[in-house]
DNA sequence: CCGCATCCTGCACGATACTG
DNA sequence: CAGTATCGTGCAGGATGCGG
C-alpha cells in the first residue's frame, strides 16, 4: 500500500495551467510586480521594454483570470490602474524564483553540455 | 548597501533555458524518465499516449542538448535505444515536481478565480 | 492613460509516409 | 526498433492604428 504520492504525475490540467502561467510574459509581469509591489500599466511597459502592450495585456488578463494577479482602478479621467500580486499569486513567486536561481546555478553546466552536443552533431 | 539579492532577476537566458526545458511535451518525458529510470524511445511513446514521435524525437533531443538527458544505445541490430535522467536533470525534476505539487494544490483556487472573473467578463 | 481591433508572420506541433 | 522527411495548420505574438 502506498501512502502520499510525493510525485503527483502530471495531468492535463497541470499542463493547461502551467501553460497560462509561464509563458512567455507572465513570468516577467509577476517577477516585476513581485518587486515593486505595485505598479501601472505603463510602468509595466517600461519595466519590460521588449513587450508590446498587445502582449502585456493579455498576460494581465490571463494572470487576473487565474487569480494571480488584482486589478485595481485607482481613478478614471485620466483613468489609472494599478496591478499587483495577489496571495495566491506570491506562492507561485517562490517557484519562479526557485527556476530562476536553478537556472542561474547551472546555466554554465548547461552551456558545455551544448557545446559537447553541437560539436558531435556539427 | 544589499547583500546577495535572493531574486535573481530574468534575462534572457533564463527565459531562454527555461522554454526549452518547460515547452509542451519536456514536463512529460522528464516526469516519466524520473519515474521509471530508464525508458526506451516505445516506452515512452506508450507512456505518453498523446505524444507524437516527432515531438518525442524533438523534445529527447533537446533535452540531451541542453544535457538533462542521456541517450545510451544499448544495442543494435534491432537496435534500442535508453534514455535517462542526467545528474543535472534531477535538479530540475525537484523543481518540477514543486510546481506539480503547487499546481495541485490551488487548481481549485485557481478555478474559482476563473469562475469569477469568467462571470463578470461574460 | 489604458487599452481593444486588425492584419500579418513564424514556428510549434500534428499527420503521414518512408528507412537503417 | 528508433528514428528522418515532408507537408499542412493553428495560434502566439509583433506591428500598427483607433477609442474611451
């Protein structure tokens, strides 16, 4: 008899979220609000130059959509709104950072092994 | 003055490394390679129904490009061939396995949220 | 200031057929 | 058994323009 799976095996569920969650974006977005706290949406813009705001907007509303991220419209005319991490949302910020660090820990490891690669395979 | 910032903030590299260890189908070969130890190329096919070979072939070949999975042929004629987590892939399946282990956790958070949001929007 | 609508392009992935 | 080759396609994401 087995106990407490430690090892839960992946679903499709995990996937389609893992999926709205890391994407592209929404790891930069959660990584700045994560680190300022609040900011605005064209604060964002600057803080991530290389995203269109097509693309940051969408990552706001699927982060939104799961609960990760709060709008909050601060005033309107000249309206502004305000982003930020919501709980749920700060949970998923250590894992990211968790990535981040393994992935900075072993990006020279990962480096050689593409160059060993490379050079077999020409 | 700041001491060594815990928050490594993203570049590209990190994004980089990362879309190509978290795309579509590397969670699931990781996942099934971690499991089972050591998995011929059918096996894994078996194992991960939805998959096709040529994303199989694709995922396997970037996972051993960027070191995370060795490919042993065992023999040939027929010829077999084993895959197995590299060292440094172990790491990486911690990591993984936390994000499982999140995802699981607040799926029904997360759904609640979208339910939310999906009555507003409409 | 904060977006939405539209058009366009690349690329990931699937389907299918073939090979040592 | 373990792949390669080719073709087709959906969709994420860039560029650009407009609107409350």
């Amino acid at each position: 008899m087995q106990e407490t799976d430690p090892r839960p095996t992946i679903t499709g569920q995990h996937r389609e979220l893992l999926d709205q969650l890391l994407d592209k974006w929404s790891l930069h977005v959660l990584d700045q609000l994560c680190e300022h706290g609040a900011l605005r949406f064209n604060e964002l813009r600057r803080a991530i130059p290389a995203i269109t705001q097509k693309s940051l907007t969408a990552a706001l509303r699927r982060l939104e959509r799961n609960g990760m991220v709060e709008r909050i419209v601060v005033s309107d005319r000249p309206i502004a709104v305000e982003y930020r991490i919501a709980p749920v949302g700060q949970g998923l910020q250590d894992l990211i950072d968790a990535l981040l660090l393994w992935t900075t820990a072993h990006l020279p490891e990962v480096e050689r092994a593409r160059e060993r690669f490379d050079a077999v395979a020409g």
